[in-house]
C-alpha cells in the first residue's frame, strides 16, 4: 500500500508541472491560428459590424493585450477555478462540461467495459485455436481493422446498419421529435457509436492477448497443469490467461491517447453531445476557454488513466508490490 | 490540427447525408400530432435579443416594441400604437399595451424595454448588433407604460429596429430565454434542438401548434431527406436540393423572394476597376438570367440595384438587360483597345483584375466562375481566387470580391455603412472606398428625414447614382426555398431578409392552423 501512496505522490508532482507545459502549447497554438475569434463571435455579422464594436469585443476578451499577460490572466483564473466563459456557446465552460461530460463518460466507459470482454474472449480464443483458419481470420481481421481510421469504420457502420439494413438510429442522442430523454431511446442510439469506439480500439488488445496466452501456453506451469489432468478450460482461463494478462495493464494506460481522440471522431460522427465533440466546435470556433478547459481535461484524463492501470499492476504483481515502481 | 479538424468536418457532412437516410424510415412513435418539428440550417449562438438573436423579429419566444407583418408593415406587438416622433425627430416615445406578462408571470413594463435596450448598447456586455442601435443616446421609463427613446441625430428607421425582443429586467439569459412571445422555452439540447411550447395565455392569442421543435441539421441533403421521411414537418432548403420535393403529395414548396443579394464589390481607387466604363461594361455583360437559370436553378431574380424589386423602396429605373455588344463599345470609347491575346488595354494597362469569393461558398464561386467568363467575352480578364475571409478583408482595397448583403426592412439598413464615405475602407463597411457626395447627401436625407415621401424620393435618387457609377455590379437576388408537409391556412410569404431561421416563412408559425 505505501508503494502505491508513494506512486501517487510522485505521480501528481509530474502531473502539475505538465499539466502547466500543456496550457502552455496550447496557448502558443491558439495565437498562431489563423482564425479571428472575433469574427467567429460575429458570424454573418462580421460583414456588417463597425470595426469600432470589433475592436471593444477583443478588448472586453483582453486579446489585445500582450500574449504573456493574456497567459498569465487565464492561468490565474484557472488555479482560482474559474474555467471562464465559452465564447461560442455563450455558457460557463464548468456547466458545458458539465452537461456533456456524463455522456461521454457513458459512451467511452461502455466502450472500454466492451473493448476488454470482447478482445479477451477473442484473444484467448485465437491463442487456443492458434493456426487454424478461425486464428488467422481474427489476426487479419484484427490488422485490418488497426489500419482502419476510426471515422471510417464509423461511416461504414452508418452504411450498413442504418442505411441498408436499418436496424439502428444513425446519430445523436434520441429520436428527432423526442422532447424528453427516454433511456430505452438512448440505448439504441448508443449501440453503434459504442460498438465502433469499442471494435477500432481493440485489434492491438486481441493480437496482445492472443501473442500473451500462446506465450504461457509453452510454459512449464501450463504443462504441469495439462499433466495433472486439469480441464483444457481451467488451463486456460485460471492458468493462462490470468498471467498473460499482467503486462496488459501497463499497455492499457499507455493506450488512453488513443481512446481520447478515438472517442473525438467517434462523438463528432455520431453526433453525440459529449465533450469531446465540443472539443472539435471549441477548435474550429477558436473558442479557447472551452478549447483549454477540454484540452487540460484531455491530459487529465490520460494521467490518470496512466496512474490506474500502474496501481492496478502494483496490486496485481505480488513482484512489483515488493519491488516497487519508480 | 486545421486539417483533420477540416477532414473531419467534411466527413460529418458525408455523414449525415448518409444518416439522413437511415433515420428516415424509424418514425416517431409516441403521438406526435401536437408536434411539429422544423428543421433548421444552423444553430442560434444565444438565445437572447440582448446579444444578436433574432433581432429583425421571428424570434418566437420574444414580442418587440413593434412587429413585422409579412408584407413588411410595421404593426403595434408590446406598443399599444405606433410611436410619437417628436418634431426635431429626435424623441421616439412607446406607450405599451396594458397587462402584458413575461411567460413566468411577471409583468412586463417600460423598465423592462428600458433594460434591454441599454443592456445592448453597453459595450461590456459584447452584443453583435450594438452599432445598428449607435443613434440611440439613451432610454427612459418615466413610467410604467412609457418608453422614452432620445436620439444622437435623427434616425427614421429607429422604429424599424424596435421588433428586437424585449427580455425581463436584470437577467442577461443567453440559454435558457424567458420571453412573452407565442412560445414560451422548454429546453435546448445543443447541437441537436430547441423545444417550445405555445404560451397558452399570448397577448394575440395561443398558437394552434402547441409544440415547437426546432433541430439543427446543417447538412442540406439530410434536411431534404429527413422532411421526405417525415422526420420534419417542414424545412428550409437550397433550391437544387428542393428541386425532388416539388409536386410531392402532401408537401407544399413556398419559394419566397428575398432581399438577400450577391454582387461584386469594386475597389474603386485602382486604375481598371476604378474606372467607370470598366464597370458599367461588365455590368452590360452579365447575364445574369443564366446565373439565375442555371446556378440557382431558378430560384432567385436578376439583380440590378440594393433595393429588393419585392420592397416598396425599388425604384424601377434600376433596371438592366445583357448586351455585350454595347459594352464592347463602351470599352472602344473609353480607350480600352482589345490586344492580340483578347485581353483590352489602355495606355499599356492591362483590362485584368482579380475576383475573391470565400473558397468555402460554392455559390459565390460559382457566380465568379460565370462573371469570369462573360468578361471574358468582351475583352476584360477577370482571375477568380477562393480566399478565406481574413484575407478578403485585408485586400477588399486592391481586389473586386463577391459579396452578399441586403435587407428588406428599411433602405437605410447596411447601404447607408456601405456607401456612405465616412465609412470608407472601414472593413467590410464600404469595402471598395466609393466617395461620391451626392450619395452621401442623398443617405443623410433619407436617414435623417421623418416624412415618408422625402424618404422614398432620397432613396430613389441614391438608388439611381449607384447604378449610374455602377459602384457594385449586382448579379442575383436569392430566393428562399421552404417545403411544408400538411396542410396548413395561415401561411404568408413575405419578403425574407438575409436571416432566414425562424426570420423567414416560419415568424408567423404561431399563426398557422391545420386546414380541416
């Protein structure tokens, strides 16, 4: 237990001074776009606004202040909690978020809690099956599927499952002439983004999984175990499986990049109300308190997905517990 | 980051028209003959009048000082009477009808009116509209029932601008409006829809439609989908993507003229564009019945002026027909002699300028394509460039660009910010640095004069003296494209500005009932 306190500890102490070096990125990026705030405030306003009102806009933003003091304001709102207010959907960025946030945590988290079932049970099956034509679909199928960007599958899933065989909604949250939130409703728009967040971020899982059990397949213990006459299943589930899936966790917490911006495209293409399809309004509006609250959220969110799957690894790896991990 | 975000967001697009498709068939299930669902282009930034929204009227969920009817009269909403304009025309006094409440209850007094209007006009508060209410100096409620608008100069359309919805006193509520129009707010999902409901107890009486939806669909092929499928009662589309409605059992297809037009503005101080024969002879040119016919699919009317042929302010002088054949020899007299390649020069300048339109608009790139090649006819080389618009804006002094403005309301709206000197290269506002005082005299007048008559005689006059210095080459007013499923009495097509919404057809939805 003080291995993981002490983890956490140091954990956090990188965390603040990066978390610092990404508003700072972030904030050159936003005064090297090429878009005007202002005249996205403005809309189809801008061609008839007077530069006089323009000017008194940036003002009130402070944007025309020099770049350092504009940091400086922002950051000193920010350590006194206050995220600001969004430029282009005219709210507190805390209650943006919090609005969408739910959303995306229910879309991702169900697509992590699928990504895992399905990728072990398709893994292990590929391992115990290893060369057999049932193996080498699951392998290319899962190669294929690496290559594929995720917006595509997400188009090609549209196709087929609500354009040809019309099984399921294409987008969004509910029904379009719904006026209140059913769950049945949003269970059936949830299935295809879910799935498709789930099936583009599993292929690395089901070729570890498989590549792990083979490996343990060979070993001594596997042997002594199939000798003394253990069912082909216990071997598998209980012997093999189970320690071919120590290193995975590590894998899992450097592999949450990827689901954040997975669940970017993902939520932009099904029209899901989360955050991270307002990450995308955020940046195309040049909305940067928005933008910067999302992004510093984004970074949090693989820290700590980071910090989790190591703590996981501390209580799982009786080895690492003595050890420790520094 | 630019590019994906772009690859993405086209890829939405794609998207949706796919997903249009396959929501189609899944119906609404619950009874839904109460709700009428309009799908809208585009999303509202706000939902209050303070910072921009809808201030022209059709807001729904607010009532102005005055309201628009469709034939573009102006009629007493919260006023109990069209206004007292003092002599000077600098005093503008409301006297509103008696018990009006906001939906919550409350009442709604001159205090109210008083708050919003300063709310807009103070500059902390950001409002996008705020220079269209500069005459305003200040705002008084000296009671209840009296509103007190004092001038910084005389301003006639003053009361064309009081249908900005009126919002309760000390709430700046930019999501969650409450108003006292025929519609009170339920909620806003963003990025998916706004839900109203018919205020049951409305001052003109409650709507036969008692719920609203209003979903946002950008895409155009998902709106057309989605209104075939029954998915939208009725929709507002570009005239190609409405073209497989027309004639469709069930569904009515409104084509509503519009003052919204797209022009090529010319720098007026460079040595081609600036010369007046240049431009007229460009504007002999163009046939715009093709661009009409053809880029527009017929809905929309050729355009010769500012002044929409639909609003009683036209002046029928302002009038035109393609002739190349004068315009070559417009161009003969004026020195430009046609060269060996086909392009005209004079005195060893070249008859060539650049064209700008957004890159991003396929309309304006299409009308630029056409002006290009009717150019071409007579000798005059004109470059089309797709920018975006901060560079447009930062060279609006050195190239001629596709612009698109207009308004039926009032001639002074925009004209006066576009052709007035003192506006000159002031950004977008008189972008080509047209100087010519006697259209300054004439939109002084027509501003500052309190009497209908003068007006309509000073706007005619300006009317005239921009087409003679042909400062913009007009090419085509738009017409708005709406399909409506059912059968409804009480729709009237008006003349729809440049914001079409719920601006348009849909600001007398509160006034539709399904025909028996």
């Amino acid at each position: 237990m003080r291995a993981v306190l002490k983890m956490v500890a140091w954990r956090a102490a990188f965390a603040a001074p990066l978390l610092v070096i990404v508003t700072i990125g972030m904030f050159a990026l936003a005064q090297a776009s090429p878009f005007d705030p202002v005249r996205q405030y403005l809309g189809e306003r801008a061609l008839v606004t007077s530069p006089e009102v323009a000017e008194s806009i940036r003002q009130n933003w402070g944007l025309d202040r020099p770049v350092l003091e504009q940091y400086a304001t922002w950051f000193g709102n920010l350590v006194s909690g206050d995220l600001g207010e969004s430029r282009s959907l005219h709210r507190p960025v805390v209650e943006i978020i919090g609005d969408r946030l739910g959303w995306t945590l229910l879309a991702t988290g169900s697509a992590l809690v699928l990504m895992f079932a399905g990728s072990l049970a398709v893994g292990t099956l590929a391992a115990w099956r290893r060369g057999s034509w049932l193996d080498r679909a699951i392998t290319g199928g899962a190669f294929a599927n690496e290559a594929a960007p995720v917006f595509w599958l997400g188009l090609l899933a549209i196709w087929i499952f609500a354009v040809q065989l019309d099984w399921l909604p294409a987008g969004g949250l509910t029904d379009p002439a719904a006026v209140a939130i059913d769950p049945a409703d949003v269970f059936t728009h949830m299935i295809l983004p879910v799935t498709v967040l789930a099936v583009s971020q599993s292929s690395w899982l089901i070729l570890y999984v498989r590549e792990s059990v083979i490996g343990v397949l060979r070993e001594d213990f596997v042997i002594g175990a199939r000798a003394r006459g253990l069912r082909e299943r216990t071997v598998l589930v209980r012997h093999a499986l189970r320690s071919a899936l120590l290193p995975f966790l590590t894998l899992l917490g450097a592999r949450m990049p990827e689901l954040v911006t997975g669940a970017i495209l993902v939520e932009t293409v099904f029209s899901w109300p989360g955050v991270a399809a307002a990450s995308v309004q955020a940046a195309l509006a040049v909305d940067f308190p928005l933008l910067a609250a999302l992004t510093l959220l984004g970074t949090a969110a693989v820290l700590a997905g980071n910090l989790l799957a190591d703590i996981a690894y501390t209580v799982a790896d009786p080895r690492v517990r003595t050890l420790g991990v520094s | 980051m630019t590019k994906l975000l772009q690859k993405s967001a086209t890829l939405c697009a794609a998207l949706a028209l796919a997903g249009a498709a396959c929501s189609a068939p899944q119906l609404p299930t619950g009874p839904r003959d109460d709700t009428f669902v309009l799908g809208l282009s585009s999303e509202f930034d706000n939902l209050s009048p303070v910072l921009g929204f809808s201030p022209d009227g059709g807001s729904l969920i607010f009532d102005g000082l005055m309201s628009r009817s469709p034939d573009l009269t102006l009629r007493p909403a919260l006023a109990a009477e069209p206004p007292a304009v003092s002599e000077d025309g600098l005093t503008v006094t409301f006297t509103l009808k008696e018990g009006l409440k906001f939906h919550d209850g409350k009442p709604l007094t001159s205090q109210d009116v008083e708050y919003t209007y300063e709310a807009l006009l103070d500059p902390a508060n950001n409002s996008t509209i705020r220079s269209d209410y500069s005459a305003i100096k200040d705002v008084a409620a000296p009671d209840p029932l009296t509103v007190v608008f004092r001038l910084g100069h005389p301003y006639a359309p003053l009361v064309q601008r009081t249908t900005l919805g009126i919002v309760p006193k000390g709430t700046l509520e930019k999501t969650r409006p409450v108003g006292s129009g025929p519609y009170r707010f339920v909620s806003w999902t963003p990025g998916d829809r706004i839900v109203l409901e018919a205020n049951q107890s409305y001052w003109g009486g409650a709507p036969a439609i008692s719920r609203l939806v209003l979903a946002f669909a950008p895409d155009d092929n998902v709106r057309a989908t989605r209104v075939r499928a029954g998915d939208f009662d009725a929709t507002v589309l570009p005239p190609k993507a409405a073209a497989g409605l027309r004639g469709q059992p069930g569904m009515t297809v409104y084509d509503v003229p519009s003052a919204d037009y797209r022009a090529i503005m010319y720098p007026m101080t460079r040595p081609v564009t600036g010369d007046p024969a240049i431009r007229r002879a460009l504007g002999l040119a163009l046939d715009r019945q093709a661009m009409v016919d053809t880029i527009l699919a017929g809905a929309g009317v050729p355009a010769y002026g500012p002044i929409s042929p639909d609003t009683r302010w036209y002046e029928p002088e302002v009038a035109g027909a393609t002739d190349p054949a004068a315009a070559g020899r417009l161009l003969d007299e004026a020195g430009w002699t046609m060269g060996p390649d086909g392009v005209r020069a004079r005195n060893g300048t070249e008859a060539r300028f650049t064209l700008m339109y957004p890159a991003g608009d396929s309309l304006r790139k299409e009308l630029a394509l056409a002006a290009a090649s009717d150019a071409k006819k007579i000798g005059l080389l004109v470059e089309p460039a797709g920018l975006d618009w901060d560079t447009i804006e930062a060279r609006l002094g050195q190239d001629a660009a596709v612009m698109g403005f207009g308004s039926p309301y009032d001639p002074d709206y925009v004209n006066y910010e576009l052709f007035h000197s003192d506006f000159k290269g002031r950004g977008f506002l008189n972008p080509g640095r047209y100087d010519n005082p006697e259209a300054d005299r004439l939109l002084e007048q027509g501003r500052a004069s309190g009497d209908q008559a003068e007006r309509e005689r000073a706007y005619a006059g300006f009317q005239k003296v921009i087409r003679n210095d042909e400062v913009f080459s007009y090419l085509v007013f738009l017409k708005h494209v709406y399909v409506v499923r059912g059968e409804y009495d009480g729709i009237v097509p008006g003349v729809d500005g440049h914001d079409h919404a719920t601006g348009g057809l849909f600001a007398g939805i509160h006034t539709w009932k399904p025909a028996a």
